[in-house]
C-alpha cells in the first residue's frame, strides 16, 4: 500500500515541478517585456527631447507602452505575485 502511495505522490510532485518551470518560464518572459517596454520609453523621451517625435506621436506611442505595462502589471496582480508589488502604483515615465 505504501508503495502506491508513494507513486502517487511522485507523480504528483513531477507536475507541480512541471509547473513551477511553466510559471517561472512566464515570469521571466513578463519581465523581459517589461524591460523592452521601458527602454522603449526611455528611447522615446530621448527622440521627443531632440525633436524627431512631435508631442501628439509622443503622447500616443507612450500611451500604448504604458497600457501593455499596465497589462503586465495587471497580469502579475491576478497571479498574486508580490515580488512584482513594487512596481504596481509607480511612475515609469
């Protein structure tokens, strides 16, 4: 009986590592997005400072970034990671 039992269990411990890998496999493709998006900010402030974006393409790209940071935000809130908190209410602009 204990045999079985054990079986079961292995099995059981086999999926939730199969698990943990899908999760931390979508955390770190999440926070490279974030990254991408930031320097994409970043990238943007620099073109409207030297004048090769006027204030309207400035203001709608920005939006855009900004609601796909939001979306990502928004994703770790639901998944209930806390480790991503930080980030929640700041300014990245």
């Amino acid at each position: 009986m204990l045999l079985v039992d054990d079986l079961l269990v292995a099995s059981l411990h086999g999926l939730l590592w199969v698990a943990r890998k899908i999760d931390d496999a979508l955390e770190q493709q999440q926070e490279q997005e974030e990254e991408e998006l930031k320097a994409r900010l970043r990238e943007l402030h620099q073109r409207l400072e030297a004048g090769q974006l006027s204030e309207q393409e400035f203001e709608a790209q920005e939006a855009e970034l900004l609601d796909r940071l939001d979306a990502i935000a928004a994703r770790r809130e639901a998944a209930g990671d806390t480790e991503g908190g930080s980030e929640d209410g700041s300014g990245e602009a």
